[in-house]
C-alpha cells in the first residue's frame, strides 16, 4: 500500500514510471498497472480501497484439468518430446483447445525434468542468412558406431535430407550431394556450406560445383555457423536414430526408418520458425 502512495506521488511529480520502478524494486510493468488502475477507479482512495479488499482472504488455486493434462502429456509423447509451442499447436489442431504455452509447461513440468531456459543475450556467432529456399544448405555427419549419417537442412524452407553410408570419406560425401541435391533441393543451391571435415573435400569439392554457385566452410571452433543443420542432428538423434551404435550390416533396416520419420518431418511436424507449419503440405485432394 505504501508503495502504491509513493509511486502516484512521484507520478504526479512527473518522474518516469522506469526511475519509479527501480526506486521502490518492483517492475515498470507494476507501475504501469498501478497507474491504469487508479484513473480507471477516479482517484487513489477509491484504488487502495478495492486493493485492500481484494487481498483479504486467501485465494483459491487455479486448478488446471486433469484431462487436459493427459492431453499434453500424450502429445509430447506422440510427436517425440516435442516443445510447448508444438504441443500448443497439436492441441488446437487435434481437440480445439487454445492453451498458454506457459500452462502447457507448467503441466510439464509435473511430469518431466525440464532443461533451463535459453540465455537471451548469449553471444552467438555469425550466421549465413537466406531469403528464399535454396539459397542457402548447410550439411554435416553425426556418427551412429559403423554407420555415418550425412545430413542436409535449407536452411530458410527447413527441408532436410539423410543419406547413411558405411564410411566417412570424400567418396561417401558425393554420393550425399548426388544423392540429396536432386532429390530433395531442386538440384542446385546459390551456397552449401560444410565443416573442414575430410568428407567434404577431395572427391566431394570436385563435384559441389556442379550443384552450387559457391561451397562454403564454416569458421574452426564456430559451430554457431552451422546451427541450422547442428539443430537438426539433435532432432535425428532424439526423435529418430538416438544414442545408439549400429553396424554397417543395419543400414537398410535404419534407412527405412528414417524415411519414415523424414515424412513426418516434413509434413506433420510443425516449426516454430515457419509459424507452427510442417515444411512441406500434402496436396488436399
């Protein structure tokens, strides 16, 4: 209550509600609503007054459905330990139900150990940037024992493409690039861009021509540069192949595995940066 004088005071004295903010320690967002407040009641009594009312009494908690919260629980399951935003989505689609995402982690968090939140202002390298698709593809390998998977991620549409293979050299990565570029990217892109790994070069530097206008290697220790492709290893590892090893002898059973999840990829899956849609839509007959 004492605040709240002091902060109308030194509104009415015109200092900025920020200066206001940091000399009583409450948020200027706190100060703002306070402000609203009291011209929406007419005058400061008529504000304390409601406020003291509305803090007698000890309030009901807010209890969230327990349907509901099965719901949740089942799509993160169903969709491979998705994020809130995607089950945000999943639950308006699927039951027409519109939740906060901050409910939907709440509901989580009852269930699931969940990983700290992202640092906003962390430093974060440079990043190649792309204003239409096929303008620019990064591609790199994540390593499963004896078998190697090259991966590919435009890195505008989200369109992705795996190739495993029983080795890791140059030969191996052209048959990557003649394996995903037609399929996948039309062929041809303005910029692919790679680590300096051994697989990338010799065999494979003599062929990326073919395929794009420049090939690109990312900067030593700035794996910031190729977060695009870097996020989706994760997204293979966790949803797709995981943790394990698995020998050369595997690679037509696991082919055909990750077929199936690439098909999900692309057109159930949604994405947070193309506004919660899959990148690909089947054609509606």
């Amino acid at each position: 209550m004492t605040k709240i004088i002091l902060a109308y005071e030194l509104l009415v004295e015109g200092v900025s509600k920020s200066r206001i903010a940091k000399h009583l320690g409450v948020s200027r967002r706190t100060i703002i609503r306070w402000s609203q407040a009291i011209e929406k009641h007419g005058s400061l009594d008529a504000f304390l007054e409601q406020h003291a009312q509305a803090k007698k009494g000890s309030r009901k908690k807010r209890k969230i459905d327990a349907i509901l919260k099965r719901r949740i629980w089942s799509l993160r399951e169903k969709h491979h330990q998705c994020c809130g935003q995607k089950i945000q989505y999943f639950l308006e689609k699927e039951y027409a139900q519109q939740v906060s995402v901050t409910t939907i982690y709440k509901v989580l968090s009852e269930k699931y150990q969940l990983r700290s939140k992202w640092q906003k202002n962390k430093p974060r390298g440079a990043l190649p940037v792309a204003k239409a698709a096929r303008q620019v593809i990064q591609m790199d390998t994540v390593l499963f024992g004896d078998v190697f998977a090259f991966t590919a991620v435009d890195i505008y549409s989200k369109e992705c493409d795996v190739l495993l293979r029983p080795a890791l050299g140059a030969k191996d990565g052209k048959a990557f690039l003649e394996h995903c570029m037609p399929r996948r990217f039309d062929g041809f892109s303005k910029l692919i861009q790679t680590d300096g790994g051994s697989e990338f070069k010799a065999e494979f530097q003599e062929t990326v021509g073919s395929f794009c206008e420049r090939h690109r290697f990312a900067r030593p220790y700035k794996k910031n540069e190729q977060s695009y492709i870097e996020s989706f290893n994760r997204s293979l590892r966790k949803e797709c192949l995981g943790w394990s090893k698995y020998q050369a002898a595997e690679i037509p059973e696991l082919t055909l595995l990750v077929e199936e999840w690439l098909g999900y990829y692309h057109y159930v899956r949604p994405h947070i940066s193309l506004g919660m849609k899959p990148p690909l839509e089947k054609t509606q007959v």
